[in-house]
C-alpha cells in the first residue's frame, strides 16, 4: 500500500514518456517534498498534543514532577521524534532504487534518533534529579554526581550505537577494539573513575552532605558544600569565595566536617590565659576573709578551710612556715571561681564537659583552659559567649592577686 502511494509520480512521468532514469529521479524529488510536508504536520499535531496537552495535566496535577518534565523539555523532545520515526521507515522506500543513498539517510536519520533518545533521557533525569532534590530526605545527596554517571553510561552505550551504526560491525568486534584501547580508556576517565568510586564512598559512608561545614586546609576550604558533582565538590567559603575540591580528596585526604557540631548540643570553647609563675603562691587566713566577698566562691572557702584546718590541726602541722601542711593557693582559687563561673553562666550547655583545667607550664606561663560547650552554635553568637566568659575572666586575675603574661613593650617617649 505505501509502495502504491509513494511510486504514483513513476508512472505518472512514464506515462508521459520519460525515460526510466528521469521518471525515479522525479519520483524521490516530488516524495521528498511531500514527505517533508508530512513530518511536519506530524510534528505539528504531536507537539501542539503533547506540549499544550501535557502542559495542561501537569498544572492540574498535585505532583511537581510532570511540571519539572515539561520544564525539562521532555515532551518538546518526544515530539521530534516521532516524526523521525516515520521518516526512517517511509525513506528505505522512496530510495529503494538508489542503495547508496538509501543507505547513507538511514545511517544518518538512525545516529540522529539515537542522539535524540540520549536527550529525551537526559531530559528525564535531569527532572528526576530536581524533583529528589525538592524532597528533604535526598536535598544533601549528591544527586549530581549519580545523574552524571548514568549520562556517562548512556553515552558510552550512544557512542558505541553510533560506531556500529557508522561501521556495520558486530558488537564483538567493537568491544574487542575498546579493549585493546583500554588503558588509554582510563587514562582519559581517570578523573572520572576516580569520582565515581568517591562519590559512592562518600554517600555510603555519609562523610559529606550538601549544607556541611567542612575545612579543607590543602586547598583552602572553609565554609558550606553547595554543590556535590561526579568530579568536584564545591564549598562557597566565609568569604563568600567558592573553592573546587576533587571529589577523590574527600576520600584520599584529611578534612574536617562539623555537622557533628552542628547537630550536637554545643559549640566547644576551648581556649586559655596565661598566669605568671611568679604571681602563684599561698593564700593567708586574713586573705581568705576578704575572698570571701566574692560569691561564687564564699561557700567553697568555708567547707575548704575547714577541712585544711582539721587537717593541719590532727597532723601538728607547724605552720609557722604558710609551705608546712595543707594550703589554698590563690590559682586554685581562681580555677575553683572560673568552673563556677561557667556553671552559672546562661550561655554555657551544663549537660556537657565543662572545666577549668590547668595545662603544662611554658616558659610563658602556666595556661589556665576553658573547656566548655556554649549551648549557641550560631557563629556570631558563639563568638559574642566566648568574648563574653573570657572578658569577664581576665578583668577577674587582679581580684586574685594574680597576673597574666604577655610580652614586654616599651612606650614611646615623647620630645618636642
């Protein structure tokens, strides 16, 4: 029947008494153009149903999905290739006659349906991709770097459509070819590779998340993943600079992530004052009497000298030298008012570590640590407890007949 319909101007020009030759030439020019007329009013009914249509049930729809495909262009896609499709099986036909040509358009017309299936996938995915995206259970997965390695799998199995298509040769030939020329092969997708192993390892292992803080010292990192691809990982930093990673680094290399910070109940404090080692020494009674005043320390001092004096008095302690038997020091003291100076402290998280500890002695001094969790994590606010808590406990050493070391500085001398 289509045989029929597409070799009427054959016999039209032969009933005219043309030769063989100019009647099959005339013949595919006049097919050519009406099959030119009819790929287009397919393609323009198929779009005009597809398009509107399918734009229409999308907007009706509760789901975002179909509205992703049709910003995605999926249907704009599949309406290029029906069309196509008739024109692959309606061409064998009209260029029967003409093996050389018919060959050479159906080589063509098939490596342009196989770039098109690619697209209308790659369309799909790439709505597939923003929809996971919009679901708060996968907006900090790479989902990227997994649509990248599909498209990479797609287009090696397009590519090698093509070739086959180009060559007319057999699978096996083919393969057999690719894997002589393996090496080099990953060579070229060494990086790829490379990426795809990391990005598996990461999301199975769970080391990076889209929205992580993390601090990558190597290459300068420090500040939010915004992005998570097949070959990089991009962070936008504090300064509002964005920095590229390698995917493998976050596999291969040493970095810090704070999620753990961020999800916990605190932001550790962690910081220290240096005493000067010759400020430390014993505390006398009458001195004790006047420490008293401070609050947070007045019970402490009672329930403590007492006991040393129950002590000292049951042992005979000679204490007409202050070293003999057991004394308050007033860095002792002071270590006793900063923990509870913490535990009073609204900023502090109490069902977390918190001390004051006393470090190693340095040749700068003996360092006297806080150690504690602000129960604000807030950058800004985390700063603003800290400044606060370290204020207070430097304006406090005097109080304590203690001093802080720094280096000497010399003032300048003014002449006129």
């Amino acid at each position: 029947m289509i045989e029929k319909i597409f070799n009427w101007t054959y016999k039209l020009f032969k009933d005219w008494g043309y030769s063989d030759t100019v009647s099959s030439y005339a013949n595919v020019a006049v097919n050519f153009i009406l099959l030119a007329i009819a790929v287009f009013i397919i393609h323009y009914i198929f779009k005009k149903i597809l398009i509107e249509v399918f734009s229409t049930i999308a907007q009706r729809t509760k789901t975002q999905f179909d509205d992703l495909l049709v910003a995605n262009k999926t249907t704009k896609y599949i309406a290029y290739l029906i069309p196509l499709l008739f024109v692959n099986i309606t061409v064998p036909i009209i260029l029967k006659d003409f093996a050389y040509w018919e060959g050479f358009f159906r080589k063509g017309l098939e490596i342009y349906i196989v770039f098109l299936v690619l697209w209308i996938i790659r369309s799909i995915l790439n709505a597939v991709k923003d929809y996971l995206k919009r679901l708060p259970d996968f907006n900090d997965k790479p989902i990227d770097s997994y649509i990248q390695v599909f498209m990479i799998v797609l287009w090696i199995f397009g590519v090698t459509t093509i070739v086959l298509i180009l060559f007319e040769t057999s699978i096996t030939t083919l393969f057999a070819t690719f894997g002589a020329i393996s090496a080099i092969v990953i060579l070229i997708f060494r990086d790829t590779i490379l990426g795809f192993v990391a990005s598996i390892q990461v999301s199975v292992n769970d080391l990076v998340r889209i929205g992580d803080w993390v601090t990558f010292e190597k290459y300068g990192a420090d500040g939010d993943v915004i992005e998570i691809n097949l070959a990089t990982v991009k962070v936008r930093n504090f300064d509002n600079t964005t920095t590229t990673i390698p995917t493998y680094s976050l596999i291969s290399d040493s970095f810090k992530n704070w999620r753990g910070m961020q999800n916990s109940g605190g932001r550790r404090i962690k910081r220290f004052i240096l005493i000067k080692a010759n400020s430390v020494r014993f505390l006398h009674t009458d001195e004790l009497e006047g420490l008293k005043k401070i609050q947070l320390v007045t019970s402490y001092i009672e329930h403590r000298q007492q006991d040393i004096d129950k002590y000292n008095t049951n042992n005979n302690i000679d204490k007409s030298l202050t070293i003999n038997g057991r004394n308050m020091t007033n860095l002792g003291l002071f270590r006793k008012y900063i923990n509870q100076y913490l535990a009073n402290h609204p900023g502090i998280n109490k069902d977390m570590t918190m001390m004051c500890r006393h470090l190693q002695p340095t040749e700068k001094g003996i360092p006297i640590e806080v150690y504690a969790f602000s129960n604000d994590k807030r950058w800004i606010n985390y700063e603003y407890i800290m400044a606060d808590i370290f204020d207070h406990i430097i304006a406090a050493v005097p109080y304590f007949d203690l001093e802080l070391y720094e280096l000497p500085s010399e003032k300048g001398i003014y002449t006129e």
